[in-house]
C-alpha cells in the first residue's frame, strides 16, 4: 500500500540548462564546465582605496581573489587564481563616455592583450546595462550584454543580442555577512561558459554601480 502511495507521488522536475550552442572562451577554456557552476562572491566594504573580492565555490573552496586599487590614476582591479597569478587585469578608460573599462590578459597593458572591453548601454540609464565587445570586434553589435540591477544582484549575462542565457546573479545574504559588513551574493554560470570571464564582468559592473553618481 505505501509502495503504491509512493510511486504514485510526483518527483520534483530538474531544473535544466540549455547548452550554448558553441562553448564562450574569453579568459581559458580551463574555466568551462559540462554543468552549472553555482559561485558565492562576497565583497568588503571599502578600506583605504581598496575593494577586495573573494569568490568561492558551493564548498567554500576560493576559487578566485579581486584585488582592487583605487587611488591611482587609472582605476584597476587585479583578477587572480586561487595561487594567486593574475589572470585578468581591468581598468577604466579615463575621460571615456559610457563607463568603458578594458580588460587584458595577465598584468599586461598592451593592446595586444586586450580581451575585452564592456561600456554602459546607454550613457543615462535606471540600471546599469553593459555592451560588451571582444577585442577583435570593432563592430556596433555587442558580442554579450548584461542587463538587470546590479544593485538588486538581479543581472543576467546574454549571448550577443539573442536571448540565450550565459548566468545570472542572485542576492545571498547572511547575518554573519552583515555584522563582517561585507556583501554576498550568487552567480550560476550555465554550462560551456567561461566562468572566469562572467566574475570579470561582475567586478566591472560593481565599480560602475559604486560610481553611478559620475554619470559620464
């Protein structure tokens, strides 16, 4: 009788995924995963110039540190592994319309090495919107765009202009975050997608939301 009960009972549908049809590679395709990566960043507040970042996986094992300065005259974050080399470095554009920042390879800062580079959609805008355009797209048709509040920790991460999800950002909080002041939150990253390249894009959007009050 239970038995019957039992099979009778409905199981809870998987959440699916659906893949990209070609894998996204930005930063190394030894950040791709066949499955969702699920990432907690947690932010501290800013001391002395300095914003650090620290991003971890769902074991708490830090996958990447964010290494801010600020008090320069070009705005950089420093992107490294959990051994500390750095993978990314990004800056922003001075005098540049649109919050545009550059990201190249390594500490480099040569052109040569430039990645990517992500600007606010719309010079005035509610949200903070990204275009972002790989280096050897000198087009007006971005290759991804971000869109939702970061402010909310409601973003996603979109193929091009399509639809097609690459991740999306989840607010997490805790009572420990709290009292430590320091802000959590999620990204899942959808399978095939380079997840080292999506933290990049949270770190550019969370210095431009810090400073929407310079709206140039």
């Amino acid at each position: 009788m239970a038995t019957g009960q039992a099979s009778s009972n409905p199981v809870p549908a998987m959440r699916t995924y659906p893949p990209v049809e070609h894998p996204v590679v930005v930063i190394g395709p030894q950040y791709l995963a066949q499955y969702p990566v699920e990432l907690a960043v947690s932010t501290k507040a800013w001391t002395l110039g300095e914003n650090n970042f620290k991003v971890a996986d769902i074991n708490g094992t830090v996958i990447f540190h964010v290494k801010s300065k600020l008090l320069t005259l070009h705005d950089r974050r420093f992107m490294k592994d959990a051994t500390g080399n750095t993978l990314v470095n990004l800056r922003q554009k001075i005098m540049s319309v649109h919050r545009r920042w550059e990201a190249f390879g390594g500490e480099s800062k040569d052109e040569k090495d430039l990645l990517f580079t992500a600007k606010k959609s719309k010079l005035f805008q509610f949200k903070t919107d990204l275009d972002v355009f790989l280096a050897n797209n000198n087009g007006e048709v971005p290759d991804f765009k971000v869109k939702g509040g970061y402010a909310e920790r409601s973003c996603s991460v979109l193929l091009g202009d399509s639809n097609a999800m690459l991740a999306q950002m989840h607010r997490k909080h805790s009572f420990k975050s709290i009292i430590l002041n320091t802000d959590n939150f999620g990204v899942t990253v959808y399978p095939n997608v380079d997840y080292a390249f999506i933290i990049a894009l949270v770190v550019i959007l969370d210095e431009i939301n810090a400073d929407r009050i310079g709206e140039d």
